[in-house]
C-alpha cells in the first residue's frame, strides 16, 4: 500500500520555510496533494482577502517538484475536506 499524504492551504506567498516543510512532507510519501482554498473560503472563514487569484496560486502549487495533484477547497468543514480529499485522490490514482 502506497503512503498518500496532503495539505491545504491558501498558498498566497511560499516561503523558503514551507517550501522546506512541503518537500519534507513529499519525501515521507509516494502521492502527495495539495488542496487551495478559494477566496470565498478565505473571506469568510480567515477574515483575510488572498493577494493572489485562485489561479495563480493552483499554478505555483503545481509547480512544486513532488506533488502529484492539485485540487480547490470551496469549504473549511473537515467532513467536505475528507470528502473531497478522497475524491480527488482517487481521481488521481484511477488516471494512472
């Protein structure tokens, strides 16, 4: 069985420090995700605005050497999240 691991964020600005923590994160498993909050999530649940559109911060994610898929986060519940989670793993895994 394969070591699956994610993190979710809004990933507006990476720093040096997360783009250590990540690559640490991606060295532990053998499929790592990212899922990006949208900027309703963000307004609504951080009480902050992103600097940067959606799209610009899916692609900075992607661009990150390790990680396998990219997935938006339109919810900060933990059940949706694990929902999605599974979801967008599986589609991952199932276009392999």
């Amino acid at each position: 069985m394969k070591k699956i691991d994610f993190c979710i964020g809004i990933f507006d600005n990476l720093s040096e420090n997360s783009l250590n923590k990540l690559k640490k994160d991606i060295d532990n498993c053998e499929i790592f995700g990212i899922g990006v909050y949208t900027e309703k999530v963000i307004i609504q649940e951080f009480f902050t605005k992103p600097v940067k559109k959606l799209e610009e911060r899916l692609d900075a994610v992607k661009k990150i050497d390790g990680v396998d898929f990219v997935f938006v986060l339109d919810t900060n519940d933990p059940k949706e999240i694990k929902k999605i989670v599974q979801e967008e793993t599986m589609r991952y895994i199932n276009k392999k």
